[in-house]
C-alpha cells in the first residue's frame, strides 16, 4: 500500500494520507511545519471502522463542550474549529488464552481491626479473549484515548484503502511484539479482576495465598484503524487536543483554565 506521510519536525508524529491532501499543521501539537516524505509498502491494517459521526457533527459536539465550561480560557474558546481533522489510529487486537488456578484469603474485617471469619478459596478457570485492543502509536496518548471510551469492534470490516479518502491515518510505531506485553498485562488484570469479583463481598478483605502462575498464549493478532476526530490548538505557546470518539461521538481532551 502506496502512501505519503507527513512528518512533523517538532514532535516526531508521523501521519498517513492517500492522497494530495497537504498538510499546513501537526494534528498533534499544532506546529505549523510540517515536511513531506514518501514511504511505500506500509504494513495494511486487516480491519478498519468507518467514520461514523461526520465532521459537522463532531464539530458541534466540541463547541458544547468547550462553551458549557465556563473556567475554560475564552481566548481558546475560539480556536479555529474548522482546523479538525478526522485521523484513523492504530490498534493491534489480540485473541489470548488464559488459565491460571489462584488461592484466596477471604477476611471480614470487624471492630478492633478483629476479624470476623477467615475462609479460603480455590479459583481454577479459563478465559478466552477475544480483540483485546492495544495502542500501537508512542505518539497518541494512552488516558486520552481511554477517556474515548470503547469502540464496538462488531463493526469492523475488511480494510479497503477507500475508507481513508479524505481522512488521515496515524502510522504505528509499536509492532504486534512491542505491544504483546501490554496485552497480557491487560488480560492478567482483568482475569484476577474478574476471579475476585466472584468472591468479594462488601466489608471483607481478599488476598493471594500462593504466588500465581498463569498460563497464557497469544493465539492471533490483527491490525485495526479507528476512527478520531482531531482538533489541536496552542494557547501561551503549549499545545491542547481536543478529541472525539469517530464512532460513538464521546468527546474527551484538555484545554487551558481560567484562573480569574
């Protein structure tokens, strides 16, 4: 797949276009530089999720956000909204098997730091993930993009290069392998989340007798763009960037407070 990057010299972000769209700013800081280079046989994504609410759209929704606080700096308030851009962001998906057996000290906790009862437990599972989602860009960060909220992946469909007229592509910078790490640390968490839930009650304490030892294996990996609006604006010299989830509209970011 034959694509233009653009490359800021500022920050190092790197974004995707098809075509001769021109870049005359960094979505992610907003420097106004921004040189051109060609790259070719870019690895292609297996799925993507389309655009689904339109730049109008995404428009109006930061517009509200931005006016209904009244602490944010007015001079930000006006920021070029007409400057966003709809960028696809890379994610690795991970199908990961995992099956641990884990013993549990259930305490219940009464006055005098006294306890109450004092059971144990034995919780021996498997689960089965299926695309568990990891950030593939150093670029992006990771909180504001989980202040996105989630994507439903039931809509993705087969990448067709198509999807990205019009729109830019940010270009990972994490393999599947960088990435493989994260993804289990994920799944360790919401596995030892998921086993503590079945045991805990409201007032008592749970706790690992034996160290754990999980076995797990990663059983495929693909790749996925998703959808985000970007707007990124400077105010007293530091960048600010505002985001909006491409899919369901949720809209998260930082702006500058106003301290008057």
């Amino acid at each position: 797949m034959d694509l233009n990057v653009y490359s800021c010299g500022a920050c190092g972000g790197e974004i995707l276009v098809s075509d001769t769209d021109a870049a005359t700013y960094c979505i992610y800081c907003g420097q106004p530089v921004v040189v051109f280079d060609r790259v070719s046989s870019e690895l292609q994504p297996d799925y993507i999720i389309p655009f689904r609410i339109t730049k109008e759209a995404a428009k109006t929704l930061l517009q509200y956000r931005l006016h209904k606080h009244s602490y944010a700096q007015r001079k930000f308030k006006n920021i070029e909204i007409d400057a966003m851009r709809g960028i696809y962001i890379p994610y690795w998906l991970y199908d990961i098997d995992y099956h641990d057996k884990q013993y549990y000290r259930v305490i219940k906790k009464v006055a005098g730091g006294l306890s109450e009862s004092n059971r144990g437990y034995i919780k021996e599972t498997e689960m089965m993930f299926k695309n568990l989602p990891i950030n593939a860009s150093y670029i992006l960060d990771d909180e504001e993009l989980q202040l996105l909220g989630s994507y439903s992946l039931e809509e993705m469909v087969p990448f067709n290069a198509g999807y990205l007229s019009g729109f830019y592509a940010d270009r990972y910078d994490i393999n599947f392998d960088e990435a493989a790490w994260q993804a289990l640390v994920k799944a360790e968490k919401i596995f030892d989340d998921e086993i503590q839930d079945t045991i805990t009650k409201k007032g008592y304490e749970v706790s690992i007798l034996k160290g754990k030892n999980p076995q797990k294996s990663i059983k495929k990996v693909s790749y996925v763009m998703l959808p985000v609006w970007f707007l990124t604006g400077r105010y007293q010299g530091q960048p600010y960037t505002l985001l909006v989830n491409g899919q369901t509209g949720k809209v998260s970011g930082k702006f500058p407070i106003s301290v008057a």
